[in-house]
C-alpha cells in the first residue's frame, strides 16, 4: 500500500512524501520535496500522484492544464558541502564512517528522529542511504567508543587552533518561600540587584 503524506518540517516549510507500507509497518519513504508556499505544494502533490500513479491508467479523465510540472532535481548541495568541509576540519573524516558523518550533519540542519533523519539527507541531496545502515551505524557508535574519539578530535582541534574552551553554569534557580531553610532564602531586591536577607 502507498500513499501521499504531507509533514511539516521544523523549519516551517510542507515535505511532502509517498510512504510505502506493508502490514501496518512503513518500508519505504520517497521524498518528493519540500514546499514553501501553496503554490509549490499544489506542484509537489501533483508530482507525487504522477509518480504514485506510475503507469498505471487514471479512471478519471486527466484535466489538461497550460503547465506542464516536472522536478528534475532539488537540493542544497551547497549547504551539504559547507558543512562536511567543516566535518573534515574538524577532523572526523578520520572515523572513516560516511553514514555518522550523514547523520551528524542531517542532525546540524534540522534536529529531527533517526528515520525522519532520512527525508532531511534527502533534502540535502544525499538519497543512498536507508534505514538499517543508520541504525547498524548507531550500534557502531557504541561498540567503538565514538565518543572518546570525537571529544580528542574536538581537543586535538582546539589546542592545534590555540582556542581556549570556557564552561559556565546559567542555571538559575528561585523558591518563593516564607520560612528559609538549608536550601531557601528569602531575598530582596535593593537599586536592581538580587541579594539575600540577613
């Protein structure tokens, strides 16, 4: 069974898909593009029924239109090789793992699920890669250690460009309370500033 399911990104703009399911479990999402008003909408629907359609025959006469629709090809490249220039740098092109360099970058661009990880790299014009290799690749993450490899890239990277790292706390915490305790203090504000009752 497909269909065509339409998905608001977090960048506000409409994806729109063709989902191939089989026993209640999708199998297979084909991202057809990502709109960003109406009109782009109305063409990226009209392009997934031609596609849903195949060459199988419409029992409803087609209405001929002026305009003929036909997306040949749509993604950021750019932004794709800004950012893996950057990877590189960074040195995690030593990991030698295509599939974590995807997902670390699809994760850069738009935060999202491991699965809808796929319709971002898609946007990116990356489309070679399914869902069983991003999640083989989570368990090499673990089973390598990634962790402790990344974080001595990170500080191999930082020494080598003389930047310092500066960790602050801007955790801020307040009680509304009468009675003080170990933990609570009541406090008042004199000329703009916080400071504690004595």
């Amino acid at each position: 069974m497909a269909f065509i399911r339409k998905v608001k990104t977090k960048s506000g703009a409409t994806a729109v898909q063709i989902i191939y399911k089989n026993y209640g479990q999708i199998t297979h999402i084909d991202h057809i593009g990502s709109a960003h008003n109406q009109s782009e909408l109305t063409a990226l629907i009209s392009l997934a029924k031609i596609k849903l359609r195949g060459n199988q025959q419409s029992l409803f006469p087609d209405i001929t239109s002026q305009v003929t629709i036909q997306l040949k090809q749509s993604y950021s490249s750019l932004l794709w090789q800004i950012i893996c220039r950057q990877y590189t740098r960074l040195g995690f092109d030593q990991l030698n793992d295509n599939v974590f360099a995807a997902l670390c970058i699809a994760r850069l661009v738009e935060p999202t699920s491991k699965l809808d990880s796929l319709r971002v790299l898609a946007d990116l014009g990356v489309n070679q890669l399914d869902k069983n290799q991003l999640f083989r690749c989570l368990q090499k993450v673990v089973a390598e250690n990634y962790r402790s490899i990344v974080s001595q890239f990170c500080f191999n990277h930082s020494t080598s460009e003389g930047l310092s790292l500066l960790l602050y706390d801007v955790t801020t915490l307040y009680f509304e309370v009468q009675q003080e305790d170990d933990y609570r203090k009541p406090v008042s504000v004199r000329s703009g500033d916080w400071s504690p009752k004595s």
